[in-house]
C-alpha cells in the first residue's frame, strides 16, 4: 500500500468513526456561590410585569370582575462598599438610570439619584437617599419592598440557598443534559405555600443548553419549562387542576466566578378556585407574569 493510499485509509477511517463525547460536567449550583466584594460594580436592569383578572362568581352571576397590571423597571449601577463576615453586602451605592412604574404610568426623572443601601445593627435592611436628593414616591415604595425581601432572604439564610437551587440538578452535569425536578421541588423552588399538585399532571424538566463566553466569562444557559398542575393553590381548593405553565431562562457563571449573569421567567396561570367559606362560589383567575433582569460587570 502506498504513503497516499494509506493516508486516504486512515482519514476514510477516521471519518467512519463517531466523534468522542465532551464528558466535562459543570456544578450549574455553583453559578450563583460568587462571594461580593468591596469595589465590585455592576450594571444591573431589571424589569417586572404581572397582569391579572379575577372574575368571582356564583353560579352563572358574576359578583365581582377585577383587573389590572403592575410591575417597574429599572436601570442603575450599583457599587458594594461593605462585606460582613458572611459574605454578604451590607453596604452598597447605587445610582440610577432610570424607573419606571407600571402601575401609575409614571417614569419619573432619575438620571443620576444616588442612595445608599445600608444595614443597622438591629439587621435590617433601608435604603437612604444620598445628600438632599428626593426618591420619586413609587420608587421609594419599591426600595422598601426590596429591603423587606432582603431581610427575609437573610434570615433564611441556607433554606433560601436551598429554595434557589430546587429546580437545578444535585450532580454536576454535561451541556445537553436533561433533568426532571419532582413537584416537591417545585413547590420549594417557587415558594407555594399551602399548596398541593395533581403528580400525573405535573411536569418540571430542565435543560443545560450550551456555554456561553461573554466579557472573559464562562456561562451555563440553563433553561427549564414548568408545567405545574395544581389541586390547591395558596390556601384554595382547585376542584379541576388550576394550570401555571412557566419558563425560566438563566445565564449563570460557570464556578461562580462572576456576578454577572441574566435570569427571565415567563409565565402564565389559568385556574378556578372555589372560594372559602362560600358554598357555590368560584374565583376565576388569569394571570400573566413576566420578569427579568440583567446583570453587568463594569468594575471591580
């Protein structure tokens, strides 16, 4: 046999061969283990929008029908100036962007607003506008609010960290990997309370779809779809299953090397409760709900 046909030989062979697999698993878990620290800054945008109507009724009569739409959004940059011994921000700077406010309608001028993020002994959580700057009423409501949820989440503590990690697997896992998250999970993961879902009707998978490089860093796409049938929901019974159908889309750093990353959930709910204590009487309820925010690294 000749050197050429030889060579033809081996790359006909080589050809004919199925490619090796990549078995490198990544911990998708690990994606939001980054530790903050003094000087890290990032860009952040976020948005929030839920839509709703409610429809009460007894029988054929309609006795009452409500609708509405809230939510905001928001652009800053926000700088960690304090981290305690936890690893956690107890101080921060954050400038604004822009606000909007859905439920008035309102997109007040911010441009430049600066307030700080600060934790008093007591462990509680305020943000304070920085010199004499005023903070627009609809946008003060929602720094309360987010200083009320970060309380929470800290006294938490490792049942948040549990909460956020329900719907990814405990093992690391390849890019294309599949999972099946267990109602249980689900109800963890979002956060039901008196709660309960219909097994055969409920279906959670997950998806590891690709690597992503952005700005020098490594991201897990994750995606996950949540079909969740529910036989009671918050406390009301469901005499037919109340469908929510949501998507989550997640950009996690690959380590928790960063604080950078993206997360959007879509989401929709269609369901008829019967109302407590009101024989006959059912409670309607539609629901659209769309968040997400993005989070840059520009210094630090």
């Amino acid at each position: 046999m000749t050197f050429r046909a030889a060579t033809t030989c081996c790359v006909l062979l080589a050809l004919a061969l199925p490619a090796a697999a990549d078995e490198t698993t990544y911990d998708l878990r690990a994606g939001d283990d980054y530790t903050p620290a003094v000087g890290d800054v990032l860009r952040v945008e976020t948005s929030e929008r839920q839509k709703s109507q409610v429809v009460v009724r007894s029988g054929e009569q309609v006795l009452q029908r409500q609708e509405g739409e809230q939510g905001q959004a928001a652009t800053y940059t926000e700088e960690v100036l304090e981290v305690d011994d936890q690893g956690q921000v107890s101080r921060a700077r954050r400038v604004y962007e822009s606000f909007r406010d859905v439920d008035a309608g309102e997109a007040p001028d911010v441009l430049g607003l600066a307030v700080l993020l600060e934790r008093g002994k007591d462990g509680k959580h305020a943000f304070v506008a920085e010199g004499d700057a005023t903070v627009p009423p609809a946008l003060r409501a929602r720094l309360d609010q987010e200083a009320l949820q970060r309380d929470m989440k800290r006294e938490l503590g490792d049942r948040e960290k549990e909460r956020q990690h329900a719907l990814l697997p405990d093992e690391p896992v390849p890019v294309g990997a599949t999972w099946e998250i267990t109602p249980e999970q689900a109800l963890t993961a979002f956060g039901f309370q008196d709660s309960a879902l219909h097994p055969e009707q409920t279906k959670v998978v997950g998806t590891f779809r690709s690597l992503e490089e952005r700005d020098g860093v490594t991201f897990m796409n994750v995606h996950v779809d949540v079909d969740l049938a529910f036989t009671r929901f918050q406390g009301l019974d469901c005499p037919e299953p109340a469908s929510f159908k949501l998507a989550l889309e997640l950009l996690l750093p690959e380590g928790g090397t960063s604080p950078a990353g993206e997360a959007r959930l879509t989401g929709v709910f269609d369901g008829e409760p019967t109302v407590p204590d009101a024989p006959g009487v059912t409670m309607a309820v539609d629901l659209e709900l769309e968040n997400a925010q993005r989070r840059t690294r520009v210094g630090g």
